[in-house]
C-alpha cells in the first residue's frame, strides 16, 4: 500500500515534521542531524542539540548530503559484466543467486582468495556484522580503509605511549588560554570540527573588561580558516614546519623538567627554523606557553602533513605542559580504527599482483580511484576474476567491477553512527528507498555474512540485536524498548561516550624518533 493511497495520520499538508537521526561522516566519527520533512520527504538537514558533536550546528558534509540522496545519477539497480554481452542490467536477486554459488567455494577455505576493502567506520552494529563476516571468512584480507586519514596521528600516539590512540582536542574558555597549531587546520575538515569551532569561539568571547581571551599561533604552509583567526602566524614550507615543532621541543622539554632521554634536547634545539622572524615566533610562543598563568592550560596540535615523530614530539610537550586531561584527551581505538589504511592497501595490492585474490569485495569506497598511484591499484583491479564494489554513487570502482550494487543512502537506512568521543546514536531512514531495492552497506554485509544470500536481512534487526547485546542491562530489566524509543526520539543514547584517558608518554620511547 503506496504512500498516495494512505496517507499516515501526523501527515498535515504543508506542516513539515522532525525527526532525529545521525551521519557517519566521511573522515570519522558521525554527527547527529534533525531532519524536516515534508509529506514523507526529507527536505533539509539541521544539527540535532542533544547530540554531543552537534549541539544543534551542522557541517558543510552533512548539510549537503542530502543532495545525494535526490540525485539523479546515483546508482539505481545492480549492473553486471556479462564475459559476453558487456555490461547488463541486472537485479539483487540476480545477484544473490550468483553470489550463492561464487562465495560457497569460499566458505570450505575459510575465505582464501576473498578480500574485502571496506569503510573505516565504527557503532555497535557494525562492528557486530563485520565480526560475524570476518569469523565466516577467517582467512580472507580484510582491509579497513579511509583514503583521508590522519595515520601520522595514530603513529604518533604509539610512539609516545606504546599504544595507537584517538586524540580529542577538549577546548574550554576556562582551561585554554594559549593554542599553537603546527599546520593542522582544526577548526575544519576533520571529525571534531563543530565542537573545535565552538568552544574554540568560546574562548574568545568577552563580554565585559573583566574577561579573558585565548591566544592562537599558527605555523602553516598554506593559507586555511585556522590561519585566518590567528593572532600570530607564521608561514612555513611544509618541511620547515617540522623543523619548527622539533626546535620547539627541544627549548621548551627541558625547561619543564622532562628527563632527558639520551641527549634528546641538545639534539631537538640544534635543529632552529631558519630565519630571523621563525626564531622570534618560536621564542615568542615558547614563552607565552611556558608562562605561569598558562601552565596546564594551553594546547599544542599537529596537522596531518606532520610525520609521526612530530605528533609524538606534541603529546610529550603537551603533557609536559600539563594540558593532558585538560585541553586534550585521548580515547583507545579499535584494532580497525588503528589499522593504517595505506599499508593495508598495499598488502593488498602485493597479494593481487601474485594472483593471491579471486574475488575482491568493495564496500563504501573508491580505491581505483583513490588508492596510491604507485600501486598501480586500477590495472591490479581489473586482472581479479570477480569485484564487487556497493555504492551509493557512481564511482570509478563501481564501473571497473563484475557487479556494481546500488547503496541505499544513509537517510534511507537502519544503522547507528559512533561519535569521535564514543557517543551512540541511531540512523533511521526518512523515506523508503527511492531506487527500491537496495541494501545498506550494513545489511549487505550481513548478507554476504549468511550461509545463503539468499535470505532476508533486516537493518531494523540487526541494529536492535547488536544494541541488545551491546547493552545487557538495559535489556535485562525489561527497558530496552523503553531505552529503542527514547533513542530514536532524541538521536542519540545518554552514557555511551567513552570515558576519556590522559596516558602518560614514555619520555624513553622519544629516543627512537
């Protein structure tokens, strides 16, 4: 019964009506959205207030996306290619039958020949299908891959604490008073965008004679939206900006008393920006950091062109500083999370090349077009037997593959998101797909996870199982539909943030940069 036929009951032509889900953002983390609608159709996006990360703003990614949703040129059936007829079309259930006999061989190997290359997200679900896919498939590659990462960052953070971890910039007007960033444009373009622009904004309010306001220096190689709120900047070749970060180091370490591991510092200060003005910038920031009244309550970041000696080198002169657990936090990360996505790609691209993969699965990414070019990934790409590539787009993957999948898009799905700091929150779909059938890519992972594709999967389920098992007591006590409910109405579900941590740096490991 169509939608035309029977309209629902909180249907008023002409009053749009609200509901909440959430975004899993390209480059990590989700946002939580209030999505209107208007006679069943999303129509704008808007940032959900009671979601950590929002707080009732959005960003440029997740504004637009809707635009995704109603174009016209995205993937709306299933395409194969036929070694004789060229590429047709064809349906999911063409697929399904194809994929019963293709992927049973597999299941005898335990997924020998089989890799996967898949989006490098994280939430309860999707952590729960992938585990049941990858215990199918033991021995298949599984590559977890986000061509935008910052992987310098999760280096860094192994080199400083002997373990990979996500750094989480905690700004607050009282807490921040002095901010250095070495070419990282934190205000923008990374997972925690909205709440680094807003309380970054925080700090520079003053409302009357009496209050406070931070201070940002900025060393960069390219103009950028940090850099154009900076009070002091400095502009560096990319290089330079390193050399800069390890000068700095090596003044302010032993002024704070860090042990010197092996003659560290007189090797970092022998290395000094070149130029007059670079070494008074340094001077200058050095001492506006080292201030009394600064002490625990500055903030030293690293941008992503920064090698992992340099992030190493900012966590040990943030935790000198005493800003860690104050202005910055650290969460642990997920064996998928710390997985570095270049190396995995290369693997990958090394066991092609030996005619090691038989078939090779794509899901949510693009690397035919986005993998390094030094791995001839595109060429390697079309010698595998059979691909596989799920998309909501057209892409470059999707149409060098044997079978090309049309993706329901997010506002389209059952799901959950997992925020930068842990949060949970549910993904509803607004509308039913618009190019029926399609599967999301949590469910089409859940397919190919059953012993016969050919059974039905149900992204309504899979999110409520995984929440079940995710969340024992609430299901224990009887509250759990209580628990399904509250969540979809508010976007996200209170107490999942993780507990952050301060770790202490092993002054010795620094020896080893």
């Amino acid at each position: 019964m169509t939608y035309s036929r029977v309209v629902p009951e909180e249907i008023i032509p002409g009053k749009p009506l609200y509901y909440a889900t959430s975004m899993p953002r390209p480059d990590g983390g989700a946002e939580g959205l209030l999505v209107e609608t208007h006679e069943g159709r999303p129509t704008k996006l808007e940032g959900n207030p009671l979601h950590p990360v929002s707080a009732g703003k959005i960003s440029s990614w997740a504004l637009s996306s809707i635009l995704g949703l109603y174009d016209p040129d995205r993937l709306k059936f299933p395409t194969y290619a036929n070694p004789t007829r060229g590429r047709i079309e064809a349906t999911w259930d063409d697929f399904r039958t194809w994929a019963g006999g293709n992927l049973s061989a597999f299941a005898t190997n335990g997924g020998a020949g089989l890799a996967f290359v898949v989006d490098k997200r994280q939430s309860p679900a999707w952590r729960a299908v992938t585990a049941r896919l990858r215990a199918r498939f033991p021995n298949a590659a599984w590559v977890p891959y986000g061509p935008g990462e910052c992987a310098a960052s999760i280096e860094g953070t192994r080199l400083a604490f002997g373990r990979s971890m996500r750094e989480v910039p905690t700004i607050t007007k009282e807490g921040t008073r002095v901010v250095l960033s070495l070419d990282r444009e934190f205000l923008s373009r990374e997972p925690g965008e909205l709440p680094n622009g807003r309380n970054f904004a925080a700090t520079r309010l003053v409302l009357g004679p009496s209050d406070s306001m931070s201070r940002l220096y900025c060393v960069e190689s390219g103009f950028s939206l940090t850099g154009g709120q900076a009070d002091h900047r400095l502009r560096l070749a990319p290089s330079r900006v390193a050399a800069f970060a390890v000068a700095l180091a090596g003044y302010l370490l032993p002024k704070l008393g860090a042990p010197d591991a092996g003659g560290l510092f007189g090797a970092l200060g022998a290395t000094m920006p070149e130029g007059n003005a670079a070494r008074r910038f340094m001077q200058e920031c050095a001492d506006d950091l080292l201030a009394p009244e600064n002490r625990g309550k500055s903030l030293i970041l690293a941008g992503e062109s920064q090698p992992p000696a340099v992030h190493a080198l900012v966590a040990a002169m943030n935790a000198a500083l005493g800003n860690i657990g104050v202005s910055v936090v650290y969460h642990p990360l997920s064996e998928d999370e710390a997985a570095d996505s270049l190396a995995g790609l290369g693997r990958l691209a090394a066991a092609m090349r030996a005619g090691e993969v038989d078939t090779l699965v794509c899901v949510g990414t693009n690397p035919v077009y986005d993998a390094p070019g030094d791995l001839d990934f595109a060429e390697l790409f079309a010698a595998v037997p059979r691909t596989i590539t799920l998309s909501v787009d057209r892409n470059e993957t999707e149409a060098a593959s044997t079978w090309s999948l049309n993706a329901a898009h997010y506002l389209e799905s059952w799901g959950d998101t997992e925020a930068i700091d842990g949060t949970v929150a549910p993904v509803q779909p607004m509308i039913a797909p618009l190019y029926e059938p399609a599967l999301s890519e949590l469910e089409f992972l859940a397919m190919l996870a059953e012993p016969d594709p050919t059974a039905s999967v149900d992204g309504f389920a899979l999110v409520g199982a995984a929440w079940r098992a995710a969340y024992p007591d609430t299901s224990a006590s009887g509250g759990f539909d209580r628990t399904w409910r509250r969540a979809l109405h508010d976007g996200v579900v209170p107490g999942t943030a993780r507990r952050p941590e301060a770790p202490t740096v092993d002054q010795l490991s620094l020896i080893h940069i």
